[in-house]
C-alpha cells in the first residue's frame, strides 16, 4: 500500500513538472521606432502593437514580469504594462533647462527604482554647457533623480548586480560602483582600454541569459565575450580561437553550451572549445538583436531592418520571416 502511494506521488509530481513546463510562453518583443511589437513564440506571429512615442533603446524588466520599462530619444522612460499590451507611463528625465540623456539603464531589484548613466547639457549666455558624465538613481514613479555619481568617463550601459548593492558601469572601462549606501562610491575599475578591448554593449539580455550579462568584445587579435553574474559580481573573459568573426550581440543557449551572435550572419560558439561552430548567412541583412527560445529550439534576429527571422536552433535553417512595422534596435523573450 505504502508502494503505491508512493508511485502514485512520484507520478503526481512528474505529470505537475511536465505540465509546469508546458505551460511556460514565450513573448518576444520586437523595440522598433514608436510602436513596439509582440510576437507570440508558439506561432510566431505579430499579436499585439504597442505605440509608443519617439526611437525606443534600452530595455529592463520589473522584477515581477508586470512591466518593461523603454527608454526612448535618449530622454523618455516608458513604462508597458504587459498584461494591458500599452503605455502606462512616460517620465521625462530632462527639464529644469536642462538636456539629459540616457545611455545605459536597468531597473533595482525592488522593480521601485531604476539607474541610468546620463549625460547633462544646457547653454548659458549663448554658450553650451555640458556636465560630466553621471551615474543616476531615479524613481520609476516620479521620475524624480535620487542621487548621482560622477562617472570617470562616458558609459554605453549599466547593469545591476549583487541584489542590487551594485551597479556595474560599461564604457572605456568597466567601473564598480557600490550603491549600498547613502553615497554612490566607486570602488573598483575593471580595465578594459589598456587590454584593447573594444565593445558596443548595447544589448543585455541578461534576464533571458539567467541572470548574467554578457556581450562581445575585439581586440587586434581576436573576438571574446564578457559575461557577468548578476547574482555574484563575478566577470567572466572567454577569448575566442580562430579568425574573429562579426556581431553586434550575443546570447546564451538556454544550457549555457553555445552562444549565438548576430550581425550580417548568424554565429553559433562552442563555449567548450571556444570555436566558432557554425557561421549562416542572414539573408534580410545586418541585424542588431538576437534572442533564443526558453526551450532553445529557436533563434530570433531582428533589428537594423524591418523584419525578424525565426531560425531553427538546430539546423540554422530559416523557418520563418517577419515583416515588422518599422525598423528595430532589439528584440526581447520574456517567459511567462
């Protein structure tokens, strides 16, 4: 008798895991110039657009899956409800006579506030008057500037790390900054120029790759991927072998064996040895972004043209094309 309750819970169990699995859904959304489009990742089409003001950039999720907070003309936060399918909020980081612009941006684990590396301008007397780069903490409800912290050079992103207590800045180095306390401190700078690293982290897809940051990187010699535990703090370099291929962005497989990057061809790395695998040409053109399947069966590249390409994470062979209403910067997957 005790047998066969233990089989029927063992079974209970497994059929609850496989129905758990089968009822993750996959949402891509495609960041285009004033609309934002979502594409269901059971069938592949457009199901709902999201009109949104201005050429939108950076993205972050709120830690609960509600919101996904769109920067837009360097300036703009807008805040998509994902449920509703539409614009919530636009906050507006310049005024007070002055220009601000974004470049880099993550929303804090309390999904409350959220930081962006900022550049200021104004002009006085007839003179234009621009201020050293900062880093900011803002309020996602008020768009209110909490505090800041003079950067040591302009930044191309950010990200959270370490539960918030951190904010990893990206630009000619890699700068800590310890956000735990009233003051915003700088405490460790991770060189990256005198190594002739050259990067264009403009694409986190951190939350897809879970919960670690990653981008490519070209020295003289060679192509890499930087990657950065969210969790830790830790920074990985993986140099690549063999003759240095191009791509703007890169993500993980969901088993973190391979790594596909994107510009005018797909590239599929072999994290194991460290080889390029396989290289497919992208017949729609230059793309920006790249993302992956939570199951990893698929590959979507979109951005830099008007359309998506849905591949075969196996075979690399095209299984669908997209025909977007603008041009695109990046395409984001968030499970359900």
């Amino acid at each position: 008798m005790r047998r066969t309750s233990l089989i029927g819970v063992v079974t209970a169990l497994a059929v609850g895991l496989v129905s758990f699995q089968a009822s993750a859904k996959d949402l891509f959304y495609y960041i285009g110039n004033g609309v934002i489009q979502v594409i269901d990742g059971d069938t592949d089409d457009i199901v709902a657009d999201i009109p949104a003001e201005g050429w939108l950039r950076e993205s972050a999720l709120s830690p609960d899956k509600r919101y996904l907070y769109v920067t837009a003309r360097r300036h703009l936060i807008h805040k998509v409800d994902l449920k509703a399918n539409k614009v919530v909020q636009t906050l507006d980081v310049s005024g007070g006579g002055w220009d601000r612009f974004i470049y880099g941006f993550d929303v804090a684990p309390d999904g409350k506030t959220a930081y962006a590396s900022i550049r200021a301008r104004t002009t006085e007397g007839g003179e234009v008057v621009v201020k050293p780069p900062r880093l900011s903490q803002l309020d996602l409800a008020t768009g209110k500037v909490l505090r800041t912290l003079e950067l040591p050079w302009d930044a191309a992103t950010l990200t959270t790390v370490r539960d918030g207590r951190m904010v990893y800045v990206i630009g000619k180095d890699l700068y800590k900054i310890d956000v735990s306390d009233d003051q915003m401190r700088l405490v460790e700078t991770y060189p990256m120029y005198e190594k002739q690293m050259n990067f264009l982290p403009f694409w986190n897809y951190a939350w897809e790759n879970g919960g670690v940051f990653m981008a490519n990187y070209y020295t003289p010699e060679l192509m890499g991927l930087l990657a950065i535990d969210k969790k830790t703090g830790e920074i990985r370099d993986t140099p690549l072998n063999g003759i240095p291929v191009f791509a703007y962005s890169v993500i993980y497989s969901p088993d973190k064996k391979k790594a596909y990057g994107v510009m005018d061809e797909l590239n599929v790395i072999d994290l194991e040895t460290k080889t390029y695998e396989s290289i497919t040409v992208n017949h729609q053109g230059t793309c920006y972004g790249i993302n992956v399947s939570s199951d990893g069966s698929k590959v979507y590249v979109g951005g830099g043209g008007s359309t998506v390409t849905v591949f075969d994470a196996r075979t690399l062979r095209p299984l669908k094309v997209l025909q977007m209403a603008t041009d695109g910067m990046d395409l984001r997957r968030v499970t359900f």
